[in-house]
C-alpha cells in the first residue's frame, strides 16, 4: 500500500450561526417572529426599538396652540388657576373639624374622572364580556345548581350529565347508568325504579341547549320538536317523521316518505324546512375555544389608476430594530476585558440578527411579488381564473431553492382584496385540457362548486355528469377526481343533497 499526498478543490456549504439564524427566522410565523424579536430585546443591551419620529408640523402646530393660549390667559395665570381649583377641590371635600375616631373613607370619596371607561390597564376585552370558557357539561351542572331537587334525584342527574359527550349526546345507556346506581341508592325500604331516572332525565333534556341528553338523532331533534309551542305549523308531523322514519329522513327517499307518514308533497316540503331549523349537535353550540386571529405578512392592493397591483410587507408585524449608539459607543477596540468583550459579542449579535430580519423581508417581499404576478388572473377574477403553480416554479423565478420557497410560503399570510391566504394556497396541481394547456386543481374545485350551486335540487349532479360537464369545457378529469374534490370541500354526494326545494 502506497501513500501519496494529492491537492483536491472541493466546494462545500458551512452552517454558520449567522446563516442559521437566518434560515431560523425565515421559517417561524408572525407570532413566533414577534416572540423571537422580544427574547432579543430582553437578552441584547444592544438592541432597541426604533421609535417613530413626529413630524415637525405637528410639534409647531401643539407649540404654537400652547403659546397662544399662554398669551391669552396671561403670564402664571395657568399654574395659578390649576392650583386654585386643587385648593378649592380639597376643602369642599374635607371638612374643617374632624372626630378623632373618624374614618378616610367616611370623609373622602375617590370620585372617577374616566366616566366609568375602563383604563388601559383593564382587562377589557369584548370575548371577555361576551364569551364563554364554560364546557357543556359545566353549563350543565350550573343549571342543575339551579333546579330544585332531592338529594337521591341530584345523584341521578349528576350521574346522567357525567356520560353526556361534547356533542351533547348519551355515551351511555340509561339502563346501564341504572345498573351502576342500583345498589348505591337502593335501600331494604326503597329500592331505586328505572322509573325514577326516566323522571330526572326528563327534567335534564329540558336544560339549554335545546337537544341535550338524548339518546340519539331521532330523540334529540325530537325534544327540540316537542320543546316548540304547540301551534307550531306541522309540529306533529314532523314529530312523527323523525321518531318513525329518521332513515328515510336521512337517504331523502321522499317517495317511499310520503307513502309511509300519508303526507303529500307541500306538507313534506314544510317539513323538512322546519326539521332543517333543528340542531343535530346541540352540545356544539357552547363554544369552549378562543377565537384565533391571523396577522396578514403581506398586503396586496390594487392601483386602479396604473392598473397594476401593489404588493408591502405589513408594518405592524414586527417592530424595527436598531443598535443602541450610547452601548455601541463604549466598545474600544484593543481593549480585552470582560466588560469590553461582553459589548462586543452583543453589538455583533445585534447586527447579525437585524441583518437576518432585513433578509427575511425581502425574500418574503420578492416571493409575495412573483406570486401575485404568476396568479394576477385570481386577484382579478376569482378561484376559477387560478392557474397551476409549484415550489419550482417561483424558485427559478427569484433563484432560491425549493426549500426556502417552502420555509417562506409556510404559516405566512397575504390579505387581498378577495381576502387573507396562506401563501400555500396559491399552489396547486395541474390538469390538461383539450387545447394542449393546463388547469389549476384550485379552479377545478370552484367550477365543481359552481355547478353543485346551480344544480336542480330534485335532481342532482352525480359525479360522473360533473366530469361531462367540465370535459365539454375542455378540461379532462375523471369521475373519481370530481369525488375527491367534491369531498375535500365536505360537498355531500347527489343522493344527500337532494332536495323538495
């Protein structure tokens, strides 16, 4: 074995800090990116906030008020009639003589000067006032607190509400709830009936929401039926439909309906509107989760006038950073102490992460620009006018890589004129027409929606008849790509979405 020594050019790519930090920001949301920005803010003596500058026209404008009312009022005329007002305001509030056991409270009365506005730091907030952290069977119990009770049938209640699931329906049995509280309420002088649960659940299914405790679809909308005034057009019908027939109800078999509930058309029709006004899911309704915003990253608007769009990064996302001149002044350069190499360190951090975040906005600006150019067609005419478009497309188009395009257009947001998308959906596959060109799966989907929407309700379009219809348009897709689509959409088939009216 022979050993050489040999001279070899190679090129490899080095992760650096400064460059994964970089590829770190690029990837993390607008919320992430403002929490990353503060642990910055609270770890770098280095870093600070860039404050927004008044206007000059504005601080002449408050100076020249303040000095006319100056003039006007005459030279101490302002100091001395604010401390005339706070002399008069304290002796009209305590009086000259005061008992020695006397209280401040019984003297002086804090009165607000906010007109009962909440303050600033106030916990004030409308999801606050008018939502609700309740779960449904925390609604439920509060109402049980409020229902007057024996002792043994609030052991049953609370037994019965502790099997009700979200939806607002019975996980369990009423006959295995009885054998389970059967030997702990039963005496040798009363034993405990299935009667008696029938009683309290009775009483629970009339608690709010509408619906709760049933045993299943046909006896939830049943009590909600049977909770309707009595006069109630076609109450007793529809009673009568959803405790006998729920199956026909539910395949929309109306012929073989109508045959059996000995009802004609109109009065079905009537029917199945009010039945239509029920809830399925009534535990639904006690909504436990807060509502989440999404922060736009990108701002598209149009310039009528250029007839061309406008695409900004949103200002309010992320404070502008600066380095602190006063901390950046103390480094000297040959100086190695501690203290000296703490600035340091901190002042090449600083710039190294401004440096990160001035590259994650142009390449999120430069990617935001080459979409709304590629789909200008959906900014100006809607989800059927968009056009197919991969990752590789608009790398070639801002020479990056695929996996940047992917890091940037990922829990990024863009608010258009036809609302806010995840930069993710201006993406889609490709379908070939009969011209030779291609078709967005995205405009697929919209004309699939389109012709549902005007379909005849008593007679649907099955899936195969949408592949004939968007084939007579030019574009080819098969019958089982119009049933992944439609499903993606939660369309129903054409048997469930036929329909009297």
């Amino acid at each position: 074995m022979k050993t050489s020594l040999q001279l070899k050019m190679s090129q490899q790519l080095t992760m650096t800090p400064q460059l994964q930090q970089a590829i770190k920001l690029l990837q993390l949301s607008t919320l992430d990116l403002q929490q990353e920005i503060q642990q910055a803010l609270d770890t770098n003596p280095m870093l600070e906030v860039k404050e927004d500058e008044p206007t000059p026209s504005a601080d002449a404008q408050q100076q020249s008020t303040e000095t006319h009312k100056t003039e006007q009022d005459g030279p101490g005329t302002s100091s001395q009639s604010d401390d005339a007002t706070k002399e008069l305001s304290v002796q009209e509030t305590i009086p000259d003589d005061l008992a020695v056991d006397s209280s401040w409270d019984d003297i002086y009365t804090h009165t607000p000067t906010s007109h009962g506005l909440p303050s600033a730091d106030d916990d004030y907030n409308l999801e606050n006032i008018y939502g609700t952290t309740d779960s449904l069977i925390d609604h439920l119990n509060w109402q049980l607190n409020l229902t007057p009770m024996s002792d043994k049938d609030r052991v049953i209640a609370e037994a019965i509400l502790e099997s009700v699931d979200e939806k607002g329906y019975l996980s369990s049995t009423i006959e295995d709830i009885y054998d389970g509280l059967k030997e702990e309420l039963s005496t040798e002088d009363d034993e405990l009936e299935a009667d008696e649960l029938n009683a309290v659940l009775h009483r629970l299914q009339q608690f709010d929401p509408p619906g709760v405790c049933a045993a299943d679809l046909a006896d939830c909308l049943s009590i909600q039926l049977r909770q309707l005034p009595a006069e109630t057009p076609f109450r007793d019908t529809a009673v009568k439909i959803v405790e006998n027939h729920i199956e026909l109800l539910g395949t929309k078999d109306f012929a073989q309906l109508m045959r059996k509930a000995r009802i004609k058309e109109p009065e079905l029709r009537e029917v199945f509107l009010l039945i239509q006004t029920l809830n399925p899911h009534p535990g639904n309704t006690i909504e436990t989760s807060k509502s989440e915003y999404v922060i736009p990253d990108v701002i598209v608007t149009k310039d009528i006038k250029n007839n061309r769009w406008l695409v900004e990064l949103n200002p309010d996302i992320a404070p502008k950073l600066k380095v602190n001149s006063s901390y950046a002044s103390m480094v000297k350069r040959a100086d190695n102490s501690s203290d000296n190499t703490y600035l340091k360190d901190h002042l090449q951090e600083a710039k190294w992460f401004i440096k990160s975040l001035q590259s994650r906005n142009e390449t999120l600006l430069k990617v935001a620009t080459t979409i709304v150019e590629h789909q200008r067609g959906f900014l100006e005419y809607g989800e059927e006018a968009m056009k197919p478009l991969v990752l590789h497309d608009i790398a070639e188009a801002v020479s990056m890589h695929e996996s940047t395009i992917s890091r940037v257009t990922t829990q990024k947001y863009m608010h258009t004129p036809r609302g806010i998308f995840e930069l993710k959906y201006f993406f889609s596959s490709h379908v070939s027409t009969d011209s030779g060109g291609e078709c967005s799966s995205t405009a697929i989907r919209a004309l699939i929606k389109k012709l549902i929407a005007a379909e005849n309700p008593r007679k649907p379009l099955s899936d195969s008849k949408i592949a004939n219809l968007l084939g007579e348009q030019g574009i080819k897709v098969a019958r089982r790509t119009i049933a992944k689509y439609r499903e993606a959409m939660n369309l129903p088939p054409s048997n469930e979405r036929k329909s009297l009216i």
